[in-house]
C-alpha cells in the first residue's frame, strides 16, 4: 500500500450534553458567587487507526460487539454516564474545589475520557457551553482539543493531555447599532450578532483570572458598549476596527519575552508575543437582505495586522484607515528640549486672577448642534469634584468668544460620522489642572462614553491654550484617572495642535493666522499652509447650525446655499397676494413652500409684512404679523419640513414666538437695533441674519440715510457699521458661529451705491475687515436698482438681471447664501459656474 494513501479516521461524539451545577461556576451575569446554572457538554474522540479493523479472529466480520465496540472504540452510553456524575458534583466533593473555570471543567472532562480510553484514543475535543452568562449574549462557551498519549507502564495516571486548542467564544452578542451606507441606513439602529473567539491558547496562565477562568464578561461589555456607539458604514470596517479594539485591551499587562520563558525553565510553554494573540469575530446583519437569513463577515486578527499597513492600499478599504493613526506633523514642541513635568498641586485649585483660555468643542454622535449647545450651558457651572473640596473661594468660567463651526471628516478612525468641531475662548480662576478635571466631568454628565482612542464621541472638549503658559504634568499613555476622573496627562498648549486643521481654523477665527502659541516658532497661518495641499478640496468646512428639526448646512465657497422668499403679505413688492393672508390660504401657503423646496431652496425665508423702502411700520401689527407666520412655521412642521425656516422680522416678539413655533432663524433687516432683539437672539441661540440698513422704511430713503461721506464712500461705511453691529450682537452674547452678515442690498443705499457693494464683495468680507470668518447672504432679488438698470418696472420680469447678481456672488467666493424669489434659475447658475469652475481640472 502506498503511504501517501491517508489512513481512515472516524470519531465519537457526544452532543449537549445537559449537565446541572449546583455550586455554579465561572462568572455569573450578576458577578454573583456560586450561582446555580447548567452547562452543555459536547465531547468528540478522535480514534486511533487501529480501532477500524475487525479482529482477524472473528472473521473479519465488522458488526461484532467485540469487534468495533468496547475494548477498541468508546462506550459513549458509561461515558455520558461518568461525565454526568463526576461533573455534576463540581464544586461538592474535595477532589473538584479546584475546578472553577469553564477551561478547568473543560480539562476535567478529557481526563475522565482519557483514563477509561486512552488506548482508544489520538485525541479528545471537549465544548463547554454556558447560556445565559451574560446578560446581551446567548452564551460562552469555552472549547479545547487535546492530543491523548499513553505513559510508560506503571506511571499515573495512564495517560498524557497535551494542549493543542483552546478558546473562548462569547455566542451571538445582540447589539443595536448604526451601520449602513445608505441614507436611511443612517436613520436607524440595526440588529447585529455577533461572535468573538479568542485564542486563549496563546496567553499564559499569569495573565488569566484567578483558577485559569477569562474574564469574559470584561470582554463581552465592552465590545457591547464599542458596538453600541459605533457607526461605521460597512461590517467589514467594523468587524476591522472592532477587532483592534478588543487586541488592545486584553490582556492588560506585557506577555513575559520568549526568553524569559525558556530561561525560567517552569511548566508554561514558550508562548508566543502578545501581538499574536488573535481574535475571531464572525458579524451576522440580519436586516441587510429581505429574501436571506442574513450576510456573514468572518474575520481574523492579531495585532501585528494593524502595525504596518501597505502604503499603497485602497483608500476606501478598512485596513487603510490605520495609516492616519500616526501623527501627520511634528508636536508643537519638538524644537525644544524635553518640558519639564510639573507637579499636580501646584497646577490645582483657583488663581487669584482669571486668566484666558481656549478650549476645543467636538462632537459626531446624535443631534450635534445641541451636544455643543448643552456643552456650553454645563460649563460655568463648576462642581467640587474639579477643584476638591476644601479648596474656598469663588469658582468662575464664562464663555467670551467663540469661533465658527466647522464639519470635518474624521482623522484618525475614518469609520465614523463626520465631526462638527469650533473653540471657545473662555474667562477662568481654574488652574489647568482643575480646568481639565471640569472638562472631563462636563463630558461625562453630558453623557460621553469613552470607547476608542479617536473614536466616536458625544462631546470632546480639550484645554488648547492656557494664557501664555506651558504645562506639563505626565506623559501620554499614563493610566487614565492619574490626574483625577477621565484623567490621565495634561500638555498645555494641546500636543495635538499642529496637526489639527479642525482645531487652527477656529482658533484662526478668534487669534487670527499671525498668532504663535506658546513655545511654538510658527503661526497659525504658517501651520494651516503647511496643511494644505494645492489640488485637494477643502478637507472641512464652514456649517450653518440650524437646530433640530433642521439640520446643519454646510458652506462651500463659489456655491452658495439657497434662500427661497415665502411672503406671507398682500403688499409685497414682488409677490404680495390678498390671497396669501386669507382664512383659507393655509394649505396654499404650504404648497408653496413645498414648491420652494422643490425648486431646490435650503433654507425658507417667511416673513408676515413688508419691508419694503418705503412702507409704513405701523401698517402691521406685531399681532398681526404673528397670525400670518406662525401657523404657516407649525404647519409646515406638522408637515414634516425639516429645511431651516427663518423669520424675517425685526420684532423682538415675533422672532421669539416663531423659534418657540419650529422656525430654525431670525432674519432681521434692522441688524438687532429695535429695543429687545438681541436679547431674545442671545437666548434662542439660534443662527441670525444681521442686516445692514438705516432708520426705518421710510428714513432709508432719505438722502442722509444714502450718505456715507464721513466713513469715505459707501463700502468703508457698509464695513464699519457691519462690525458695529457684530459687536453689539457678541456683546449681548451671540455667539459668532450664529452670525450671518447680510449688507442690505437695497436698503439704505443710492443706485450707484447698491452697484459699489456687489462690485466690492471681494474685498467687503476680507481678513483686514475682521469679518472674513462670519457667512454672508446677499438678498438682491427682483430689486428696484436691477429694474432701474434693466429698464423693467415689473418684478417679477428681472430674473436674468438676478441671474447676473448670482453669478457675481458666485464669483466673489465670499457669498454663502443667495436670497431669492425663484430658487430654481438661481440654482441653474449655481451649478453651471461650478460645472465650468471644476472643468479647469479635468484631465
């Protein structure tokens, strides 16, 4: 016979064996001792080759009890039988106080085969199963497999048990989660189950728990809680990063080197490195395909997969998301020397003078305009636990500045949502370490689970500069909670800065591109240049933070948003209607904001009187006003309108009771100088559109009012009043990211002067003006001066003339809202310049 011909191989199993322990073993789903449960035995044994040959004494013939059964195979009837009496007892009789673990019930159980069998057997695979251990999975089991061998004669016992399998398996772990890459993927929590196998076989016993049992309920919670927060887009992405974070964190300490091992010469093999301890996911999405069970990813990892990438992957793959993990520039303090670690108590308590701060704000997890808002409104209110209790004196922090808002994608993990990132400048006694402390509690209490470093999170606040300081205190990797809850180093300015384009842009806002931090050599504007990257599109962007039920908007220079006009008036002097403030003109009204959305407007305008040069204030009521826009702003609520509405009112009351209606901003062409506006803007924290005008309807007709000789011409007056009344608004605490500057096309300005301003956009909003970092909106549509050019006295016949403002502010890239009656000609614009604009790259 030849010997490549495979000798055959048959087995004997025993399936689920049901077993009850009255002592209990391994961990409970309440961490309660000696708790009562059952365990579900499977047992194979793998035959020698001899065991498959009939007695030649027998005749050859293969259905002889003697033959094939006992004495040459395995009674599996006495073994069931033994296996249910010796385990039964674990824990009862002196000889099983040792046995405590899943993995040592497991061992026992080959033992008992193995002395009746050991003649029979090459080896013996033994299943522990134990449902209901954890509270969000079905079960753990734990499986080994070992390679039986008899001793000399004589010896005890009989038999050798070598370790050839070992692992642990946490089966069918029920998560909810966000995964998906469509839309309305991302609307929803989706049914994950998943399972996790680790190769236990590779960790040496002194990294175990206690009697050689795993903690697999560590492993177990905090891959629910990794899941629960995350995400990501694919399976595959998350079945990749799931899979790092679980390597991560078990075991805790450092595997003793080979060397070591074998230098020891003691009873544990030679094990392998920590890095090769590997861990098996298999992912099931059960929602994913209507006429199948579900898909499966199966994936294997160690933690040598994860540390040298191929340069050269598919940007859109999972393993490459790894590669941003290491830094993109050099630390803000490389140039120098090492700094100093500081002492705690010294950077602890309250200063005897306030002293100014900036803190970075981020967030990419649920309704993300109010996890800035909630964040800000938390933060002067400062408990004991961040300065200690028996520190005395006045705790303070108040918010003073703050930058715009900024949507970036994500850094470091690429399979998250995308970020919505600003900085506040703040006014505090807190000495840094304090101040840290404050920052992680408010995050907390705001509801921020820390699941990955750089991963998703609720809210993120870091301390970024600290006065003109340097502070040092630990080093990064130091444990978490070092320097008190959430804690654990502090390096003032943030190390992280230079390499942060969603950090510098905001803080370019409020220190402008010639500030230099601390100990650094560059300036902001020399750090965001070594950033960029000539032919790549801006990596974030500039949001409008409409609150819910809308959603933030992003800006994108050259293409601006779209405003569309919902007048709600008899008198306009475009579209004023009888028909429009009617009993019955409710559904009509929504039919045309419906229709305005159609036409691709992204934010609606409703206003309730006329504002037109010239009309008198008094001829509406603020009474009136409110019955004309408010059921129009519900309605259109009702109807599941989620786009921005904005207010067009300069009535303090007005604006209040539309934001409490569902309306998203106020559009005040008076710039907030009627009496109460800019407090009720400050309160409702929602964005505002600050208009430049003079007087009212009628003074802004006035040849005073068209005068701007004392500023030096119309554009130098427009600037200066603009931040006038931006000052005001900041003072009266608007916060800058709420802030869109409007010049008031139209409005108190001569024909000539109109053309000026829109000749000038360019240089109106630049840096030297200080305004540069506020959006813009220019509302030209249908307006005298066009018709006065055009030689057309009828409104509604100047769209080509509000055609050519589009594209001028289009042009400009200073524009980022267009106000407009008919939102479809100007989106044709629009989109025909960016056509052009993006054809200069093509190949």
């Amino acid at each position: 016979m030849s010997s490549s011909i495979k000798q055959p191989k048959s087995s004997i199993g025993i399936e689920k064996l049901y077993i009850p322990l009255e002592q209990g073993i391994g961990l409970s789903a309440f961490s309660l001792e000696k708790q009562p449960c059952y365990i579900l035995l499977s047992l194979v044994c793998h035959l020698r080759p001899e065991c498959h040959q009939p007695s030649a004494e027998n005749g050859g013939l293969s259905d002889d009890w003697d033959c094939l059964g006992i004495g040459k195979s395995v009674n599996y009837s006495a073994l069931g039988k033994a296996l249910y009496g010796a385990l039964s007892n674990v824990g009862k009789t002196e000889d099983t106080q040792d046995i405590g673990s899943l993995s040592s019930l497991a061992k026992k159980a080959a033992e008992i085969t193995a002395a009746d069998y050991s003649a029979s057997l090459e080896a013996v695979e033994v299943t522990i199963q134990r449902p209901k251990a954890l509270l969000f999975a079905d079960s753990i089991s734990v499986h080994r497999r070992f390679a039986v061998s008899k001793r000399q004669s004589g010896e005890s016992p009989e038999y050798n048990l070598d370790d050839l399998e070992h692992s642990l398996t946490i089966q069918d772990l029920r998560v909810d989660t966000v995964i998906g890459l469509h839309p309305h993927e991302r609307e929803e929590q989706q049914r994950l189950v998943v399972d996790i196998e680790l190769d236990l076989l590779r960790i040496p016993t002194a990294l175990l728990l206690e009697r050689n049992e795993f903690d697999y309920k560590a492993v177990g919670r905090l891959t629910y809680d990794y899941l629960r927060v995350s995400t990501f887009k694919t399976i595959e992405a998350l079945g990749y990063h799931t899979a790092q974070y679980i390597l991560n964190h078990i075991p805790a300490q450092p595997f003793p080197s080979r060397e070591q091992t074998a230098a020891n010469k003691n009873d544990e093999p030679a094990y392998l490195e920590q890095d090769d301890i590997t861990v098996t996911l298999s992912i099931k999405k059960p929602s994913a395909i209507a006429l199948a069970a579900h898909p499966t990813l199966k994936i294997t990892r160690c933690l040598k997969d994860y540390a040298s990438p191929s340069v050269d992957g598919d940007a859109n793959t999972p393993e490459s998301s790894a590669r941003s993990l290491q830094p993109l520039v050099a630390p803000l303090n490389s140039h120098h020397s090492p700094l100093i670690t500081q002492d705690i108590d010294s950077n602890l308590g309250l200063r005897e003078e306030s002293i100014t701060a900036y803190i970075a704000i981020g967030t990419n997890l649920g309704d993300r305009i109010k996890n800035i808002q909630d964040a800000l409104a938390a933060l002067p209110r400062i408990s004991e636990e961040s300065i200690g209790a028996s520190v005395s004196g006045q705790r303070s922090l108040q918010v003073s500045r703050c930058s715009q808002l900024y949507e970036s994608e994500p850094m470091y993990v690429l399979e998250q949502p995308e970020f919505i990132n600003g900085a506040i400048q703040i006014q505090t006694n807190l000495q840094p370490v304090s101040l840290l402390r404050h920052l992680k509690k408010v995050e907390s209490d705001l509801g921020r689970v820390k699941t990955m470093v750089n991963g998703p999170r609720l809210i993120d606040l870091d301390l970024l500069i600290y006065g003109d300081q340097e502070v040092v205190i630990g080093k990064a990797g130091d444990e978490e909670g070092s320097l008190g809850k959430g804690c654990g180093w502090l390096q003032v300015p943030h190390w992280g800065i230079c390499e942060r384009e969603f950090v510098l842009r905001p803080l370019e806002d409020m220190l402008g591109p010639g500030y230099v931090f601390p100990g650094g050599e560059r300036s902001i504007g020399q750090l965001l240049s070594a950033l960029e990257k000539p032919d790549a599109p801006p990596p974030l962007a500039r949001v409008i933070p409409f609150p819910s039920p809308a959603h933030p908007l992003r800006l994108k220079p050259g293409a601006p948003l779209v405003m569309g006009i919902l007048n709600v008036t008899p008198d306009s002097f475009s579209d004023g209607e009888e028909e429009r403030v009617s009993e019955a003109a409710l559904a009509h009204i929504v039919d045309l904001a419906l229709s305005l959305i159609e036409q691709g407007a992204d934010i609606i305008d409703i206003g309730g009187m006329s504002t037109r040069p010239g009309v008198d204030d008094q001829d509406v009521t603020a009474e009136e006003e409110m019955s004309r826009v408010l059921p129009i702003i519900q309605a259109l609520r009702v109807e599941g309108i989620e786009v921005p509405i904005s207010i067009d009112t300069f009535r303090a009351q007005v604006a209040e009771l539309s934001i409490l209606a569902g309306a998203s901003c106020i559009n005040d062409v008076r710039g907030g100088r009627e009496p109460g506006m800019l407090e009720v803007m400050a309160k409702a924290n929602v964005p505002i559109i600050l208009m430049h005008s003079r007087g009212n309807s009628k003074e802004m007709l006035t040849a005073q009012a068209h005068d701007y000789s004392a500023h030096g011409g119309v554009i130098a007056g427009v600037r200066e009043e603009m931040k006038e009344t931006v000052e005001r608004a900041e003072k009266a605490g608007v916060k800058s990211w709420n802030i869109i500057l409007d010049p008031g096309i139209g409005f108190a300005k001569s024909q000539g002067g109109n053309l000026q301003l829109l000749h000038a956009l360019p240089t109106l909003f630049s840096l030297e003006t200080g305004l540069k970092s506020y959006a813009t909106l220019v509302g030209a549509s249908r307006k005298g001066f066009i018709g006065k050019v055009l030689n057309r006295s009828v409104a509604k016949e100047r769209e080509f003339g509000n055609a050519a403002v589009t594209a001028l502010c289009c042009q400009s890239q200073k524009v980022d809202i267009m106000r407009v009656h008919e939102p479809r000609p100007a989106m044709d614009v629009i989109r025909m310049l960016a056509a052009i604009r993006g054809s200069g790259h093509a190949s």
